[in-house]
C-alpha cells in the first residue's frame, strides 16, 4: 500500500485571487464555494463572487478570482461515519 502524499501548492493574493495546483477532481462549485479533491481530501473555498478562472485537470491547476472568505480540508467521507454513528 503506498502512502505517500502528493504535493500541492496553494496561494492567495489579497483574498481576491487563488492558485491551487494538485488538483485531482473537482466536486461541485458555485459563485459562494468551491469544492476540490486533493489527495484523499476535499479542499473546499468559501466566499463570494467566486469564478473559475482557469481548471486544467490534466496539469492540476485551479485558479479562482472573487472574494475569498476561507479555505478548509476535510478527509473525504469523513461526514459519511458521523451520520452512521448517529444513525445506527
């Protein structure tokens, strides 16, 4: 089983404009969020006005202009087992 993590990088300039590289799948996206998939995770932009300005899945780069509130991970399916505690 291989573990190792790939890389990404992200940056941000005066919260208007975001490059992320690493990108490996996009899960949804709107003018309010965006969510991306990044190595087992979700990297998920919260803010408004937020615009896709360029998504290249082959190289993994995503970059989004618009007003960037905050950026958060989240291991996916990490949602999946609190409901299935709850619901048991």
């Amino acid at each position: 089983m291989n573990t190792t993590k790939k890389t990404h990088d992200l940056s941000i300039e005066n919260r208007k404009k975001l490059c992320l590289t690493g990108i490996e799948d996009m899960k949804n996206f709107d003018d309010k969020h965006i969510i991306a998939c990044i190595d087992s995770e979700n990297i998920i932009i919260r803010g408004e006005f937020l615009n896709i300005k360029k998504l290249d899945l082959e190289s993994g780069e995503l970059e989004i202009d618009g007003k960037i509130y905050s950026i958060e991970y989240k291991k996916i399916g990490a949602h999946k087992k609190i409901f299935s505690k709850i619901f048991k």
